[in-house]
C-alpha cells in the first residue's frame, strides 16, 4: 500500500513537471534567471537523471 502511494506521487510529480514544461521554448529553457544558478534546460535534465 505504501509502494502504490508513492508512486502515485511520483507520477504525479511527473505529470506535473512535465506539463509546466511543455510550452517552454528552446530560448527559454536556456536562460539562467537573474538570483538562479542554473537555466529551465538544467535543471530539467537534473530532475531526469535523479529520477533515473
């Protein structure tokens, strides 16, 4: 029961991610905001390869 809840989470977290992703540009992805350390495009592939 515990596992199911989880990755429900997970999943929803996913979906999520994903659907704020969705209509950023390729211009917007790699800009780094002002008082951030990194751009949109990192911080994307950061989530993807933890997850992995």
């Amino acid at each position: 029961m515990m596992n199911e809840a989880l990755l429900n989470q997970l999943d929803f977290a996913r979906a999520s991610t994903l659907a704020a992703a969705k209509d950023v540009t390729e211009q917007e992805a790699d800009i780094v905001p002002e008082g951030f350390a990194n751009s949109i495009r990192w911080n994307l592939g950061h989530i993807y390869t933890v997850h992995e």
